[in-house]
C-alpha cells in the first residue's frame, strides 16, 4: 500500500542519513550490514540460475575490504586482486569441480558487492582526521564544541542528493511524460524519464558546487551532477538486468513494499568510485 511505502522509504532514508552523518565505524558497521545483506541476494539470484559460488568467502573477503577501506584506505585497492586470488583459490580446492560461471559468480559478488560500494566509506572519510567528536572516530554536528563539518560527510550528502534527485526526476517525469521506451531490460523505464532524471541530478550538482564554493562551480557541478545521474541510471539498469536473467521481479523482500536491498540501493553501486575519484583526481586541476 502507498502508505507502506512511504512509511519503510522514510525510515531507510533516515537510517541513512544518520549513519552517513555519524561516520566513523558507526557508518562502517553500518554500511557493511547493507553490503552483507545485498550481497545475499547477488547469490540468491545467480544461485536460481543454478550456480553455485563461493558465498562465505566472498562474503568474508568483501567485509575485510570494507574494514580497511576505512581503517587503511591506501591498502583498499590492494584488496581486489589479494581477494579475488583467495576466493579462486576456495573454489579450485573444492570436493566438486568448479565452473567458469562458478567462478565468474564469486568474483562478480567481491567486484558489484563489495569493492565498488566500498568507494562509500573512502568518500565519508575524506578530510575526517580532526573531526571526530564521539567515540569509535563518530561525529555529530549537536555536541558540545563540535568541530566543524567533514568535507567527506559534505560530498556523501550532496552525491546522495544527485542520485535522489536523478530517480524522483526519473519516476516523476517518466510517469507524466514518458513514451519512448529505454531499454529492454527494463521496460517501464523511459527515455524521456531518464534525461529529466539526469537533469535533476544535473542540477542538484550545479547547485551543490555551488554551496562547496567548487572552482568553476557551474562546470564542475554539472558534470559531477551528469557523472551521478549516468552512473545511477546504469546502475539500476545492471540490477534490473540480474533479476530479469534469474526470473525474478524484486532481489528480495526485505524492505516493504519496496523489495530488497538490492533494489533501493542498485544506483549507488556505479556511483560511489566514480565520484571519490572526481573529488579527488578530477576536481582538484581545476582552475
């Protein structure tokens, strides 16, 4: 029921935005459980398909990428290619040979579910040595001589706007105007959908450069608003791919009305390392 549906969205974006607010290994913990839990249902979908990956070591492999992503960000990348070596190491060991698609499985899993949605944390974390005001490297902006606001806690929220704004802009139009169907994968999503979800974004970003004080505000907003609006459409996109091959309307059920994590969380996947990177390779040779 729509009410339903209000109610469980709310209650997620509030989550949401504590936990992002909060950082430190209040967002770490926190973020990790979603990782946890969308990662059970990566598996669920590809094991409907008869595959059988390397569940508890992907998923213990993706939890470490997670820890040091926040405790020793220079170590993350290292990650990848260490954990991917480990989980095809599991499945070479094992009493039943292993498929490629086995294999392929697993690695998809520690990439889509752990490694690319870890960019979260490293963002949260940027420009955070001197803020913490709570234990466990925790801040709240309410407390007695609060320092001021973390740039990391800055970018997370005006990213998380841009892809707010890139799906109600999508959902919005895409129900007043849409008529040209945008892919296949998804047929209720449009083409006139997806460029106003885009232009939100686009200019949720402008106005976020902005109130950053960005160089060149107008250029770098936008493309960083075009950049979040492309990789969230992209993202949902991929989701509504794996459901659609599995045979399956949600990745689960978890959230009322609303589905699984998967599906509340799907554009914030691609997003998450291509914005870090903006930030931090990107922005700064601006003039």
């Amino acid at each position: 029921m729509p009410w339903v549906r209000i109610a469980s969205g709310l209650v997620a974006i509030l989550l949401a935005l504590g936990l992002i607010v909060l950082g430190g290994w209040y967002f770490t913990v926190g973020f990790g459980i979603i990782v946890f839990l969308g990662q059970l249902e990566i598996f669920q979908l590809v094991q409907a398909k008869g595959i059988l990956p390397a569940t508890k070591t992907t998923l213990v492999v993706s939890q470490a990428v997670l820890v040091i992503a926040y405790g020793y960000p220079v170590l993350a990348d290292a990650v990848l290619p260490v954990g991917g070596t480990i989980i095809c190491f599991y499945l070479l060991f094992q009493p039943k040979f292993a498929t490629i698609a086995d294999v392929a499985a697993s690695l998809l899993g520690l990439f889509y579910g752990g490694y690319l949605p870890s960019f979260w944390i490293r963002l949260r974390q940027i420009g955070t040595e001197d803020s913490a005001n709570l234990p466990f490297g925790g801040y709240w902006p309410l407390a007695d001589g609060a320092p001021g606001i973390p740039t990391g806690l800055v970018l997370t929220l005006a990213a998380f706007v841009c892809i707010w704004a890139a799906d109600i802009g999508a959902y919005a139009f895409g129900k007043w105007l849409g008529k040209t169907p945008l892919s296949n994968i998804s047929p209720k999503k449009t083409l006139e959908g997806a460029l106003f979800g885009v232009g939100g974004s686009m200019l949720s970003g402008m106005v976020s450069a902005y109130l950053m004080g960005w160089p060149s505000w107008a250029l770098s907003g936008a493309a960083f608003g075009i950049l979040i609006g492309i990789s969230s459409l992209l993202g949902d996109l991929t989701e509504s791919l794996l459901k659609r091959d599995a045979v399956v309307k949600d990745s689960g059920q978890l959230i009322p009305v609303h589905g699984g994590i998967l599906d509340r969380t799907d554009s914030y996947v691609f997003t998450a390392p291509l914005v870090f990177y903006f930030v931090t390779l990107l922005l700064p040779q601006l003039p």
